[in-house]
C-alpha cells in the first residue's frame, strides 16, 4: 500500500507481533484456503472476477477514492475469506472456543457489487451465510464494534435481514450519513418485542422505548 495507508502489512505485523508476545494456549492455524467459491454466497461471480482482474502486476490500482489494491491483494482477501470460514469450521467442530482471524479487515463496507472503505468482500457476511448454509445455525448474531459504520454488513444480502446486527460507530463518520439507525432485527424478534410490551402492560408512549432496548440487547 501506499506510504501511510491504514491498511498496510504492518498494521498485520503489530498484531501478529502483540500475540506472539503474549502466548496463550490458543490453537493457530496458518495457511486459511483459497475460498473464491464461498465469497460467492455474498458477491457475484462477475463482481468477484471483476474485483481480482483490476488487481495490478506492478504498483497499485485506485479502485476507489480510499480503496487501493496492490499484487497481493488478491491472495490477500481470498485467503481473508478462507480465514473466516476456517474460524467458523473450526468453531463449529468444537476446535477452538472462539477464533481470532488476523487478516485484512473483516471488510464491513463491501457492499455485494461494490467495493468500498478499504473493503473488497464482505467476509464478516460471508463467515455469518457459511455459518448457516453449511452448519445450520439458525440464530446468528453480527456485533460490529468499529469507528465506522459497517453498511456493508447491515444490508449485504436479503439472507443477512433474518440475522441479529448490532453497530457502535462514530457518526458522522464514513460511510457518510450513518447518523442514528434502527438496528437490524429479525423479523420474529421484533414481534415478540412487540408482544411483549403488549403483556406487561407498558404504557404506549413507553412502548417505542422497550421496544427499542430489545432490539438493542
């Protein structure tokens, strides 16, 4: 990346270097597979051949205002996308108890056709679809604690709207307007948020109130 780019490899190097310096009986794993075929659950496969076919030979290509990619940046996210999954398999084998993917960003403002905000694909989304898609989970939830809003994430594909996704972010920050949001909750959540405040009898100007610490909880 260009000199003083936020995402450079010594933003990898420091963390790297911080868990190395602070070992712990984790179980790491090196190596994640290419997974080109399960950014297909969020991305197109146009969009993402579109995305590795402007990486560039030599120097860096401007994908968008911020968006920068460099040679190896195509290795770099597909092996992003199999880290995430490899967390989720491994989780879901009862490997690890939970898992630390040290990688290029989760990629929270990737939209499916867009790539944006230092973001390619959306792996976060991609890990959440895998999650269910190959291991049944049914109640998924997204906690995305992050300076900058992850629209990506919140609107990433109509199966994403039937998870839980919950964003702290600094407004107003980019993605610009982020402003004051509803979170997203399921649709049977909200029902029975609803329901609920119909049983305990809370008075209608309250209601709103409840119903929105539920969807915050």
């Amino acid at each position: 990346m260009p000199r003083g780019h936020p995402e450079r490899p010594e933003r990898l190097k420091e963390v790297l270097n911080a868990l190395r310096a602070n070992p712990s009986p984790a179980c790491a794993e090196d190596g994640a597979q290419n997974r080109r075929g399960c950014a297909c659950r969020v991305h197109s496969r146009d969009f993402i051949r579109e995305i590795l076919d402007s990486i560039p030979q030599s120097g860096f290509a401007q994908l968008d205002s911020d968006t920068i990619a460099s040679p190896g940046t195509g290795e770099a996210i597909l092996r992003a996308v199999g880290a995430v999954v490899l967390g989720v398999d491994m989780w879901m084998a009862g490997e690890v108890k939970n898992a630390f993917c040290a990688c290029v960003r989760l990629a929270i403002n990737a939209t499916p056709t867009r790539a944006m905000g230092f973001c390619l694909f959306n792996n976060v989304a991609v890990g959440a679809l895998h999650a269910r898609a190959v291991h049944g989970l049914k109640r998924i939830a997204v906690v995305d604690f992050d300076v900058h809003h992850g629209n990506g994430t919140r609107t990433c594909s109509p199966a994403m709207q039937t998870f839980f996704y919950g964003s702290t972010h600094q407004s107003p920050l980019y993605p610009a307007p982020a402003g004051r949001m509803k979170p997203v909750l399921p649709q049977h959540c909200q029902r029975a948020a609803s329901s609920r405040s119909r049983r305990q009898g809370i008075p209608p100007r309250l209601r709103a109130r409840d119903s929105a610490g539920a969807r915050a909880i």
